[in-house]
C-alpha cells in the first residue's frame, strides 16, 4: 500500500553477486533517464551479504532498501518462486506482478518493460 499508484520494481540482489552488481551500474543510465516517472526501486538483500558492506554500498544504489533475515529471505523467495539473484519483480500501478525475471534482461528491455506500465 506504500506504492499504491506507483509502477514498483524489486530487485533481490546480494552484495557478493557479481552479475547483480554488473546490473546495478548498468541501470544507472537508465535510471536517470527515467526520474521523474512514477516508478519505485526497491532493493532486498538478506544476511547473505554482509550488513556493513550493504549498508555501504546501498546509498551509493539509491532506492529503497531492505536487509532481511535468513527465515524471512527464504519464505519471501518461496512464495515468489524464484531462488536465484538478480531478479527482478515488476509490478503495475495497481500492485499487480507483471513481469518476474532472473538475470538481467539490460537496459533497453528493463526500460520496455517499465515504461509499459506507466501508460
């Protein structure tokens, strides 16, 4: 209910992910070009990451962050159906998922798919 009204994207991420970190430098650009736009970010790691590395490296990220523990990391992942970092939920104005996916699609396709739902 936070978000009500707002295009939101996750990202599950973890310090230690390379390919997350890749991803996250990627989005720059794109995130920039689309401030502005009503669209949150919020990014969720879990105590597989170091808490002081993340609490260093989340303000560098933006967004908003969330630090879980281990039961919480695990029954979030469950419930959503994935089991791998990065991946990314996209949901609609209305709180609706619309697109889940593992590995990042890059720019140019992230962007589509957000931009998809700001009509």
């Amino acid at each position: 209910s936070n978000y009500a009204g707002s295009v939101v994207l996750v990202d599950f991420w973890a310090t230690w992910c390379g390919p997350c970190m890749e991803a996250m430098d990627d989005m720059r650009a794109m995130k920039k070009s689309m401030k502005g736009k009503n669209i949150v970010f919020i990014y969720m790691t879990s105590e597989s990451s170091p808490k002081k590395l993340w609490e260093t490296k989340a303000p560098t990220i933006g967004g908003e962050h969330y630090y879980l523990g281990r039961e919480a990391w695990e029954y979030t992942l469950e419930n959503l159906g994935f089991d791998a970092v990065p991946t990314y939920l996209i949901y609609d104005r209305n709180g609706v998922l619309k697109h889940q996916v593992t590995g990042y699609p890059g720019n140019e396709k992230m962007q589509a798919m957000l931009e998809s739902l700001l009509k």
